[in-house]
C-alpha cells in the first residue's frame, strides 16, 4: 500500500484541504496550491508578529528551532516556508492559533500518550 502524496504535498495543502474543504475552495476560485500558498502567508505573517512581540518569545522559539536567538533565524525560516517547505509543528501551531482550529497529531511510532490538546 502507498501513501497518496498528490494534493498532499505540505502540511499546508493538507491544513487547507481540511480546514476548507475541496467544495469550498473551488467555490473561492482557489486551487489546492493557491489556498496552500496563502496559509505558507499567513503562517509567515504569525511567526514574525509572535517573535516581534516579546524578546524573551524570540529566544524561545530561537531555541525550538535549534538557532541562536542573534541569529537571521526568523528570515531564514521564513524563507523555507515561503519556498517548498513541507511544514512541521510550528507551522501547525500558528494556522491553528490564527483559523482557532483544532488538530489532532498522530505520530505512528510514538509512545501512547493522552493527547496533548
């Protein structure tokens, strides 16, 4: 059996897709790529506003990241999120904070654990 990657290419394809569903988009005009673009965005968009608000949130997620807070981190990131980053857990965060949408993650070979949200 092989996993569908077609659609689903990025997180951010598969936030989309959920959030909006494949009605909905082709009521907006949008194609899948379009709606993933905007979210790549919006998502941009949260992580420069969350870090510019506080020093002491820059170096927290500096740190997340496995960066050096004095570091171009933030373009850097950036940059791969706006290019064809595949998306990861922060990016989730921040579409799920902004939309005020739930997700559940499901990690296959992680211990079983009561969910975290």
């Amino acid at each position: 059996c092989q996993m569908k990657t077609e659609g689903y290419a990025s997180l951010f394809h598969a936030v989309a897709k959920l959030a909006w569903g494949q009605k909905s988009l082709k009521s907006r005009l949008l194609t899948l790529n379009d709606a993933a673009a905007q979210l790549r965005a919006v998502c941009a968009a949260q992580v420069l506003n969350y870090c510019a608000k506080k020093d002491e949130r820059n170096a927290k997620v500096a740190g997340f990241l496995h960066e050096a807070p004095a570091s171009d981190w933030k373009e850097q990131y950036i940059a791969l999120i706006k290019g064809n980053y595949p998306g990861d857990l922060f990016c989730l965060w921040h579409l799920a904070c902004h939309y005020k949408l739930d997700f559940c993650i499901w990690r296959p070979s992680a211990e079983k654990l009561p969910p975290i949200l």
